[in-house]
C-alpha cells in the first residue's frame, strides 16, 4: 500500500490470454449502432449483454451523454511523458543518485522502518521533484476537459507529484463513511472554495479538490515523525533543496511530507470510493500496473454492467485475468492512446485550445500537448 508516480512494486497478479482491441489495427472502431452499443451496457436485449465492446461504443455513449458519472484511475504512466523520473530505471541521473546510499530494494526509500534509520534517500528523490518543472501533459488536460464537460464524478491517482490537481490543498476531511449522497454533494462544494499553494501549483492541470483524491498522498503538506505537528509542505522546501534533513521547530522529529508508504493508512479522502465506484457509469483506467492494494481492486469494484475502459502500455490486473465483456483495451503508448479518443470524441480542438490557454496562464514557454 505505497504511494507514488514513481514506481511499481513486488508483487503482480498472473496474468491469462486475453483478446484485446489493439488500435494500431482497429482505430477503435467497427460497425455497431448505438442502440446496440446501449443495450450491450445496460443489460436489454436478449443476449446482447454478452457482446463485446470497442472503444466506438464507449465514444457513442460518451457523446450521447449516458456516460455521466466517469470515475477515472491513473498512475505513474500518465506523468512520465512529462518528465517526472523513474527511480528504478538503470541509467537515469536519479537512479544513480539513489544507489549511493546501498539501498536493498529501491522501493525501501517508502518504507517507514528504513526512512527512520535513514531519510536521505527519499529526501533525495523529493529534490528530485521539487527542483523538476512540473508540466501537464495532453493525459491530464484530457481528464480537465473531462471535469470541465461535467462528466468526471472523480480522480483517484497513485501519483504524488500533483500535475492533476489545481492550486490548492485540501480542508480537514469530515467523516465521509457517514455522509449521505446530498452530504457528500455540499462536501465537494465546500472542499472546492479550499485554497492554498503546493510544490507544483503553478503547472498543475487545474482539476479540483473536490473532484480529486490523491490515494498515496503528496507534497502539499507534511508532518514530523514525532510529535505528529502538521505543516503546509512548502516549509520544508528549502530545507530539501539544500540537502537538508527537515526537522520539527518544536520537538526536532523529522518532518516527512504527507506520501503514503508502505504500512500507513491511506488519506481520508479515499474512502470516498465506497460512494463512488457503485454509482459510475464508465471507468476509464489510464497508465497503471494495478498492482499496488487497496488502489488495484477498485478496478472491480463498479458495477458488472459498467464498462470499464483500460488505455495503457500492458494488460494489467482483472483485464488480463479476469475479464469482464464490458471491457475495452487499448493497449500501446497512453498519450497516443488518450489522443485518440479525443479525437473519436471530437474533442481534439477543444483539448488543443485548453492546452494553449493553460500555457499562457502560466506562462510556460514551448509547453506542447505532448508535455
């Protein structure tokens, strides 16, 4: 249960054969009609629930709004076209970075007991962030168009650097397991008014807060390890940047941004998905190895009628073992992938115009679609 846009971990379910649409062949399209698309999703008309999908009927339904309540998963394969590093990866300046400090396994700089014993690691890959220009690619300005039609019901990412979010950082969480839906609905209005600055708020893609739910947690904000004070994540900037270790002005404990690792309860905010998930009409599932619990079986857990759409480089968790007709594969690079459904969709000029806009809000000079 770790945290990261960064990185996979140790485990992985077995994959089985599975036919996939590949849209290098297909494009995403063959001959269906609507009505058959429809009833193929809501279950009406003798077999026809048992048909398979492609990416055209997910556009259809899209398009004739009977997919409004879009619930999306993302992970490390939609910010890594933005430049956001790969600590795993032999022969990157961070790798090398990190092998200075004879870690046993790279994914021990998320591991309480070793970051207690020696923080340097990680403080050392939260340089590496915090000095990096954070910049959206054309996968995060899709799922803003996405919040922008009202259609997103939520973003759940694995992700710590923020490129979805926009600049502010959340408000104490009430209980959300009690909420009603017309609580939960005056709950997202008042998180949204939330506001305050964050590592990357000048070139994040402008989803909101409320709209948003940052599974492994992120930089924004941090607590020390000892006296459990909370502080907002910037006063801790310049002490990483210079290759400090930051520590509590009040009981000197080291202060650890507020990342999930491996043994830490997961934010609040993800209890949201027991509202969620049930009430989805599509999933859409973009660059992930679902391999990290209790993030991976939320892939499962809409309803078996809920098409669940998968755009990424490999077939991953339940669309490689167990399959659902309702699924949708588009297997390959997940940029080209998300461009192609903004173009079956016809929203390839708008996602164009969003991008242009954003960049001269923030004034980010030779920023294209392509991050």
């Amino acid at each position: 249960m770790v945290a990261t846009s960064l990185w996979g971990v140790r485990t992985a379910p077995c994959a089985v054969g599975l036919a996939v649409l590949n849209s290098s062949i297909t494009g995403g399209r063959r001959p269906i009609s609507f009505s058959a698309s429809a009833s193929s999703i809501f279950g009406s008309g003798g077999n026809s629930k048992k048909e398979k999908l492609f990416l055209q009927d997910i556009v259809e339904l899209i398009q004739a709004r009977a997919c409004q309540r879009v619930v999306v998963m993302v992970g490390a394969g939609i910010s890594t076209p933005s430049g956001i590093p790969d600590f795993r990866s032999p022969g990157s300046g961070l790798y090398s970075n990190l092998q200075q400090y004879g870690l046993p396994y790279p994914e021990a700089i998320f591991e309480l007991a070793f970051f207690s014993h020696n923080p340097k690691p990680f403080f050392t890959l939260a340089k590496e962030l915090y000095l990096r220009s954070c910049r959206p690619n054309v996968i995060h300005y899709f799922l803003r168009l996405l919040h922008d039609k009202g259609l997103l019901q939520r973003l759940y990412t694995q992700n710590i650097d923020g490129l979805e979010r926009a600049p502010v950082i959340l408000k104490p969480i009430p209980d959300i397991m009690n909420l009603t839906y017309k609580q939960s609905a005056l709950f997202n209005h008042d998180l949204a008014a939330s506001g305050s600055p964050h590592p990357c708020a000048y070139s994040a893609s402008g989803i909101p807060a409320s709209k948003l739910v940052e599974a492994h947690g992120s930089f924004a904000s941090a607590t020390c390890t000892v006296c459990q004070r909370p502080s907002p994540g910037k006063d801790i900037w310049a002490d990483v940047t210079e290759d400090r270790i930051p520590r509590c002005p009040v009981c000197t404990g080291i202060v650890k941004p507020d990342v999930v690792f491996f043994g830490e309860a997961l934010p609040q905010s993800f209890l949201l998905h027991v509202l969620d998930f049930p009430m989805a009409d599509l999933l859409l599932i973009l660059g992930t190895s679902l391999e990290v619990e209790p993030f991976a079986s939320l892939s499962e857990a809409v309803q078996s009628s809920v098409p669940r759409l998968l755009i990424n480089r490999d077939l991953v968790g339940p669309f490689a073992w167990r399959p659902r007709s309702r699924d949708v594969v588009q297997l390959g690079d997940v940029v080209h992938g998300v461009e192609r459904l903004a173009e079956l969709l016809g929203w390839t000029q708008e996602l164009q115009d969003l991008i242009q806009q954003e960049t001269e809000k923030l004034s980010i000079p030779g920023f294209g679609s392509n991050g």
